[in-house]
C-alpha cells in the first residue's frame, strides 16, 4: 500500500517514485519538458522506431533472399527515406554548436591510429 500512495503522487508530481522518478522529471531540472523538448524527444523516438523498421525489413528481405524469393524492396527504401527524414527533424532541434561538437568527435574516433 505504500508504494501505491508513493507511486500515485509521483504520477501526480508531488512526490518521490518508488521507481526512482517522477512523471515530471523529464526535462531540465525535474520540471515539464517545454516545446523544443517534447519535439527534439518525438523526433528522436520517430527515427529510433524508422531504423528498427528498416532493420526489421532487411533482415526479412536478406531471410526471403536464401529462400530464392524476389526481394520487393519498396518497403525498404521506405523506411530508410522516413529514417533519414525523422533523423534530419531531429538533428534541426539541436544547437547547431553541439551536432558540430558530435561531428568532430565521431570523425576523431573514426580517424585512423
């Protein structure tokens, strides 16, 4: 009954999750995400979803290819235009300094020793 009170007013923001957090504790500082937020985390969830679909749908076209089935691969580019798209909308919600500062460290990790 405890955890039921205690989870029931995190769920309200008012008090501390048995789980560890409050519903509220998504944005900065434990407060409601704003705007840009919400969508920066809407799009990024929709890229995620985009990739799983694609990679879903490669694995089925690469299992249907050792079978000696035709691969149909509409759906494919589908979902690789709607994850290059849904990444483009993500990365526009981030400041243009921090996608630079990621850029850099990714080709610094990706330069050979």
């Amino acid at each position: 009954r405890k955890n039921m009170y205690l989870d029931g007013s995190a769920m309200l923001g008012m008090g501390k999750s048995t789980f560890g957090f409050g519903t509220l504790a998504v944005g900065g500082g434990g407060a409601a995400p704003q705007t840009s937020e919400t969508l920066t985390y809407l799009y990024r969830n929709e890229a995620l979803d985009n990739v799983d679909a694609l990679c879903a749908e490669l694995q089925f076209l690469m299992k249907e290819r050792e079978k000696g089935a035709a691969a149909d691969t509409a759906d494919l580019v589908k979902y690789l235009d709607s994850a290059k798209s849904s990444l483009q909308k993500y990365l526009s919600t981030i400041p243009k300094d921090e996608v630079d500062t990621a850029r850099q460290y990714v080709e610094m990790k990706n330069t050979p020793k």
